[in-house]
C-alpha cells in the first residue's frame, strides 16, 4: 500500500504497518469533499455557516488563524465572498500539495498568509497570537485524547478577548469524545455558542471567550502530534 505522509512523502508500508497504523493519503481523503452525501461535505457545509456566522459578527479588524488548515477551503470561500472585511488569516498546512492549493487562491485574497510547517509546532505561528477567530477542523479526531486535552486548555491564551475557537470532531465507532470535549471547554472558560453534531457522525462546536482576563501566552513547543 502507498501512502503519503503528513510531509507529502509517498512511500510503501506492509500490511503490517497499515495495521499498526500507516500515515493517511491527506491528498485522497480530501476528495470526499466532492461527494455531496458524504459525511465531510456535510460537516464542510456547517464549517463554512458557522465561519460566514463569526465574521459577519466581527467588527473592525478580525484576526484569523487556521490550524492543520488543509487547502483552506472552509475559510478561504468566506473570506472572498466578503471583500469589505478586514482581515488578516494564517493558514498552516504540513502536506505541500494542499498548502501549495491554498496558497494558490489564498494570495487572491488581501491578507492571507498560507505557512508551509507542523501546526502542532507552536513557534510556527505563536507570532500572530491571540487571534480574534481560530479554527481547529480535523484535528481532534487525529490526535490523541490527552493532546485533546492539551489544545482546549491552551485556547483560551490563543484567543484575544472576546475570540472565537471553532473545532471539529467525528463520532468514532468505538467512543464519541464530543461531549467531553465541550464540557473541557466550558471547565477551560469558554461560552460554548453552538454546537452541531447529532443525528451526524460528525460534531462542529463554536465557543467563545467569556470576558475573563488570561494569564500567559504560547511562545513554543509541541501542542500536539498526528496518529495518522
């Protein structure tokens, strides 16, 4: 079996390996996207309402940044279709082939910085924190449940006042981590805004800051670490 890794590497694994747990082809699981039915083009669709949602709400300058941000094709539509807004977004990617398509409608779009590196590597953008809107879509459901964990503690020093975290998580079929991973926002100190999930195999939460002062900041380190 080929697969690519999160770096683009193609490669051969042994059956072995692929039950051990082989790196996944990011470029094939993006295609589901095309499939209206499938399960990601529905949670895609929700992504998208709830980003279109945060930014018709922002006022003035709103800051945006997108973690494990694929080709971009949640946030870079809603950002076109609101030339008027003023932002500034940060796209990171690992794979270069999709963070090569989002650069290539991202530099369309006034303000869009697309950052080739490892979203679980803190330094790669602990430049533009704390941001007004963040997005964390496909990632929990890639990682363990301790660097779950990890990320929801740490959002409330990634967030300015009054921010936006917009995350993602799929039903598994050996556990539903959704309502755990709520209630870990609401202990970090987050208003929990919506939450979509239900009859869906797929849940997108909206939360925000509620106003509390934060102390510290994230300079560096590793967040977290793909499984696959």
């Amino acid at each position: 079996m080929v697969v690519r890794s999160r770096d683009g590497r193609l490669g051969r694994v042994s059956d072995g390996a692929r039950a051990a747990g082989a790196e996944t082809d990011w470029i094939a699981w993006h295609t589901s996207y095309a499939d209206p039915g499938s399960s990601l083009a529905r949670r895609l669709e929700v992504v998208r309402r709830r980003i279109g949602e945060t930014l018709d709400a922002s006022v003035g300058r709103v800051s945006i940044l997108s973690l494990c941000a694929g080709d971009g094709r949640d946030l870079l539509p809603a950002l076109a279709m609101r030339p008027q807004l003023m932002a500034t977004a940060t796209l990171v990617e690992l794979d270069p082939q999709l963070a090569a398509t989002a650069n290539q409608v991202g530099s369309l779009i006034p303000g869009v910085d697309v950052r080739h590196g490892d979203a679980g590597d803190v330094s790669v953008y602990a430049d533009v924190l704390p941001v007004d809107l963040l997005l964390l879509c496909g990632i929990f459901g890639n990682v363990s449940t301790a660097d779950v964990e990890r990320i929801v503690a740490a959002v409330p020093t990634m967030l300015a006042d009054g921010g936006t975290v917009i995350w993602t998580r799929g039903w598994l079929s050996h556990e539903d981590l959704r309502p755990a991973i709520r209630r870990w926002f609401t202990e970090a100190g987050l208003i929990e805004v919506a939450f979509d999930g239900p009859p869906e195999r797929f849940g997108v939460g909206v939360a925000r800051t509620d106003g509390r002062d934060r102390n510290g900041s994230l300079v560096g380190g590793r967040l977290f670490r793909f499984l696959r």
